[in-house]
C-alpha cells in the first residue's frame, strides 16, 4: 500500500490545449420526459462533489433511420457507436490500414485452423460424437482467449446466443473467461494522473501497489480519499484496448457483410445488425463515465429500498478511462459457503436478490447485464450489492408491455398471441408465418407446466426454448439475450447457495402484488385479462394471486419489512404500515372500472351466474381472503371524492349510448 504526503499546487496536465481534469457544475444528467429519468448525482455522503456533464439526449419518438435505432425500441443509455464512428477511428491513415490487414491475417489464421478442423470432423464422420464436439468447444474457447478481449466479450455474448450457436458449443463459452494478466501499474499510475490532471498523492492518501482484479478491459485498485477517508476502488482501462477493439469490430462488420443473405434468411435480419448490436454494448463498457451514470441511475432507483446497496460514485474523479466508486465490503457470491457461514439468512438473502433483479426488468426497465457471482455481494448486513455497472441495458415501457403481454398469454395459455409478442418483441420478423411456431411453444410450455414446482428451472425452459430457436428463423435480441442471461446468472448464484431453490416461489409472489397493487392502469389491465379466460371469471386464478401476494408482502427487508417494496418506482399507498397487502386503490379502481366499463360489468353479472347459480360461496370466500387488505375508512373517503368524477363520466356515457341510438 503506497501512502501519500500532500502536496501543495495542483498539477494539470494538458491534452491539444485542454486540461484533463473533470470540470465542476452542474448536471442535468438525462431527462426522463424525454428518456427514461433524471440521472441523479450519487456522491460520497461525506463530500459534496460536482456531477458529471451533461449528455446528449435521444428524444423520444424520434426514428432514425439505421436499423439498429429501429431494432433498439428504447430510450437508450448514450451510446457513441455507428459504423461511420468505428470506420472513422480504425482507418485514419495507410499505417491504419496496414495494422487492420495484419489484423485480419491474424484472425483468419486462427479461425481458418479452427474451420479447416471442423471440416475434417465433417469427412471423417466425427462431427457429431461427444467426445470430437467436447474437444472443438474447447478448442473455440481457447481460440477466443488467445484473439484477445473482443473475441472474449464475443464468445461471452455468443453463449446466450442460441439462435446463432448450438447448444453444446454454448455450453462451453459460458466458462469462458475474463481474467488476464495485469498490466504494469506505473502505466496504471500514469493512466490514473491523466485522467485526474493532478497528482495521485493530491487524491488518495494511499493507493494498493498492485491491483486487487485484472480483467482484460482493465484493473481495479484499492485506494483510500484523502478528503475525506473513505475507501474507493479505482477502475482503470488497459492501455491500447480501445483501438484494438474497433479495428475488431470493423473486421467484424466487413465479415459480417458477407454473410447478410444467410443471416437474413436464418434470423431474418442483417448479420452486420448482430455487429452492431454488440459493438453499442462493448464500447458503452470502455466508457466509464457511462458506467459513472450508470451507476447514478441504479442509486436512485434503489435509494428507497433498505434490501439493496448501490455503491456510491465520485463522478469529480471520473473519465473515459478512470471510474472511482464506493468499495464494497462484502463477501462476493463466489464463496457460497462464506455466505452461509457468515450467520446471515440464506432465504431472506436470496429473497433480495431475486426481487431485486424483477424490480430491475419489469419496474425501473433499467437492468444490471452482467450479474455474475462476482459482481454481486452479500454485506454483513443481509443486504445485497451490486458492481460492475458497465453492461447495463434499458427496455423501453413498450417493451415492458409487450413482455407482461407475453406473461399474460402464457398464463392464458393463449400461445397464438404469445407468437405475435414473439414479433412485437423482435425474436421474429415482421409477417413472419407463425403457424408452425404456435404448436412449437404450446409443448414447450406445456411440459414445463407439468412439472411440480421444485423441478420447474429457467435452466430447463430455456433449453428447450434454445431447440426452438436452433428450429425456426428466430433471433434474439441482444438486449433479451441479456435479459435471459441475467435470469439465468441469477438463478444460478440461489441454486449454488441453496440447492433446493426454486425461482417460481419468490417470483410468483412478487408478480401478483405488482398485478393487484400497482397503480399503474397498463397493469390492471393486464389484471382483468389474467382473470378472465374464455369469457369466464377465474375465481380460483384470483384467490391464487391474492395468497401469493400475502407470500410476497412478507420481509425481504434487512431492517424494516414495512419498507421491503416501498422504494422508488413502486406505490407505497400499496402496502400496509404492517408490511401486508393493501387493496383499498385496487379496490377503488375495480368499482370504478365496473360502472364505467359494460362490457366488463356484464362479463362480471354473468361470472356471478354462471353455469345457471349463484357463486355466493366464492364471492364470500374472496371477502374472507381481503378483509385485512382493504381500508374501509380509505376506501370510502376515496369513492366519495372521485364521485362526481365518476358521475360526469356515467353521464357523458348514458349520452353516447342514446346518441348512437
């Protein structure tokens, strides 16, 4: 550990004129009127920092028109990739040219050995045994290692891609990794003053000698602030990695120029969109003052909620190439049997976890794509933390729709619709023929519903579903193809630290308490549609949801249960000062849906008759099962005031009905 005096002066070093070190002000960050929300400064709570500079803003609506920004369907996180940008940076001279074609000998080299291998399996007939694919897999892992870090993230994509790999070959790029010898750290050091335009011993009062991680986009130090004392990790990028990875990516995109008809008819889009796709996502991880908001807007996502730790950024320190954040104290998911042995709840642990990352996907729309064990932290606490915020992805809310649509339909069974969501999503092309599609995902889901909840794993539907896409001209989206891995990632870490986990029973119950207390209209409506299948009420499907919300209300919360899903983005009018449900705005807004709506108060009077009786006995079963989750005094306080509200609109609709007639 190096230890620091200060010094008086501060030392700026110049680049073309322009001093390197981050200027304060103020920062508008990211407008969600126009995005998603506000970035929101996330500072060390004992220093007042400036924020970092704006950013330039994608407004809402706008249509571009390169297929990547149609594909995307987001208000996305800033992303400075395009074609042009890469070609731009890679050929700026002949000498350029020169070290691309170099590049490209070197690649073809090692792919065309590993091509030339697999064509002799094909002569030989040993193309499909499992001890020749064993070997080749391994074979294409070590290959990727040898290419360099944008092969790495390459085959680290490519083994949650099963619309573009097979099953087996996935199988072995998920062990693929990232660990690569540290750079030297005076080249590290140097790194660290540029980017601070100042002397590290003016920041740190001391600063590990050696990095504590080495990965091969870069290196973390550990390092303690001389204003104020805390400890920080230093994230510094590898010298020379970004040039390497756009000349990568052009020759990735020159290549995959020539398989576009292939592709096309295979996933039925262009092969250079795949490139693309991936190009946006590695250069938002080379960017890390992207990572710095990114961090900002995970903070106050889950500001609110006590179950969740984000570490604090000093976005003043900050650059392209420099990240300085909170350390994190913890034990990392790595050592499952630390965790355990730790005295922390096992269960509540993975209670956190799980709702945690549901939050992410289906309430913020804002996700962590990289949760591997390493990245994710037990604190002594219960509490869990997250880092590595450089691979983060964003759905848009039609996107979050078009998903609980998904889940909807697939509850209905209605696997018809789920095939058009299938398009809506971008797994199909639009005028896709689904007709052989829909029987495909009927057996599929049908076989995992047939299993009992303990054999039920994301695992399991996911290989099946991989056989589907291997099938059929679908691809897979590479925010979904993160998406799936996150799942996946986390499924994984609850498995490791509690074999007999089964992912359903904390997600479940987390879904029906979004369904039944959430105030948002989207979501009720998608409420009425889970209720009613075939024109008939399912009164068992609602007495499910309502115990399974009750499971979902109880404390997932390190310190105070009454506040384990009162954070931001979630109504806290929906839950209880005792942590239970309260259903006293669904109740509300079910009453009010019911005078307004005829269509649906006439499906209701006929679910009350059905098959020619009365179900009293179900209506007073339901009352028994609410009676502690709805406020009289709220409810009727309530109904009173939106009265007149509700009057002028059964008027308005009295009207239209006479006018009509």
């Amino acid at each position: 550990m190096k230890v620091y005096q200060r010094r008086a002066g501060l030392k700026m070093q110049l680049d073309a004129g322009q001093p390197r070190i981050v200027v304060r002000g103020l920062s508008r960050g990211r407008d969600r009127r126009l995005c998603c929300h506000a970035a929101v400064t996330t500072i060390s709570p004992a220093r007042a920092a400036s924020t970092l500079t704006p950013s330039r803003l994608r407004p809402l609506g706008r249509v571009d028109d390169s297929p990547l920004d149609i594909d995307r369907d987001t208000c996305n996180i800033i992303s400075k990739y395009t074609p042009e940008y890469v070609k731009n940076r890679v050929l700026r001279g002949p000498g350029d040219a020169v070290m691309a074609m170099l590049r490209i000998g070197e690649i073809t080299a090692r792919v065309g050995w590993f091509v030339g291998m697999l064509y002799a399996d094909r002569l030989l007939g040993h193309e499909d045994t499992p001890e020749r694919v064993k070997l080749r897999a391994a074979e294409l892992r070590e290959m990727l290692t040898a290419l360099g870090p944008s092969f790495i993230k390459a085959g680290q994509v490519l083994a949650n891609r099963p619309d573009i790999v097979r099953e087996d070959y996935m199988n072995e790029l998920c062990v693929l990794q990232d660990d690569v010898p540290p750079f030297p750290d005076s080249v590290a050091f140097s790194i660290m003053e540029e980017q601070l335009g100042r002397r590290l011993e003016d920041v740190f009062s001391s600063i590990s000698e050696k990095p504590v991680a080495a990965a091969s986009l870069g290196q973390v130090y550990k390092a303690v602030l001389r204003d104020t004392g805390e400890e920080v990790a230093i994230k510094v990028q590898r010298p020379g990695v970004e040039p390497t990875i756009l000349r990568d990516l052009y020759i990735f995109r020159l290549v995959g120029g020539l398989f576009n008809a292939l592709s096309r008819r295979r996933l039925g889009c262009d092969a250079r969109l795949i490139v693309d796709e991936f190009g946006e996502k590695l250069l938002e991880e080379l960017d890390y003052t992207q990572e710095a908001r990114n961090i900002q807007e995970f903070e106050r996502n889950f500001r609110s909620d006590p179950t969740v730790k984000i570490p604090w950024v000093r976005p003043d320190l900050c650059g392209p190439k420099m990240l300085v954040m909170e350390w994190i104290d913890g034990i990392r998911c790595t050592a499952p049997d630390a965790i355990r042995a730790s005295g922390v709840r096992v269960d509540a642990f993975i209670k956190c976890g799980v709702v945690s990352g549901l939050r992410q996907l289906l309430e913020f729309g804002l996700f962590h794509g990289d949760p591997h064990p390493g990245n994710i932290f037990c604190l002594r606490d219960g509490r869990i933390a997250y880092v590595d915020f450089g691979n983060v992805a964003e759905l848009s809310a039609r996107n979050k729709a078009v998903l609980i649509d998904a889940v909807v339909h697939a509850v209905n069974e209605d696997y018809s619709a789920m095939a058009e969501d299938f398009i809506k999503l971008g797994f199909l092309a639009p005028g896709t023929d689904i007709t052989p599609i829909v029987p495909a995902l009927e057996k599929i889901w049908a076989d995992s519903k047939g299993q009992s909840l303990a054999d039920f794993n994301f695992r399991t539907v996911t290989s099946k579903f991989n056989e589907l896409v291997y099938q059929y001209p679908i691809r897979i989206p590479e925010r979904y193809s993160l998406v799936i891995r996150s799942l996946l990632t986390q499924e994984g870490i609850c498995m490791t630290l509690k074999p007999e986990f089964h992912f359903l029973e904390v997600a479940y119950p987390y879904v029906a308490r979004r369904l039944l207390t959430d105030e948002d209209p989207a979501l009720r409506e998608r409420l009425f549609q889970v209720l009613f299948q075939d024109g008939k009420f399912q009164w068992k499907r609602l007495e499910n949801l309502l115990q399974l919300a009750r499971e979902g209300g109880g404390s997932s919360s390190v310190s105070s249960p009454s506040n384990s899903m009162d954070g931001s983005g979630s109504s806290s009018s929906s839950i209880s000062s005792s942590g239970g449900l309260d259903l006293s705005d669904t109740a509300k807004d079910a009453l009010r849906v019911l005078l307004l709506d005829e269509k649906l108060r006439t499906q209701m009077m006929l679910a009350l008759t059905e098959d020619n009786k009365l179900h009293i006995a179900e209506v007073l079963n339901l009352l028994r099962l609410v009676q502690n989750d709805i406020n009289p005094q709220k409810l009727v306080t309530e109904v009173v005031r939106d009265a007149p509200s509700i009057g002028r609109q059964l008027l308005l609709s009295w009207a239209d009905r006479v006018l009509v007639s």
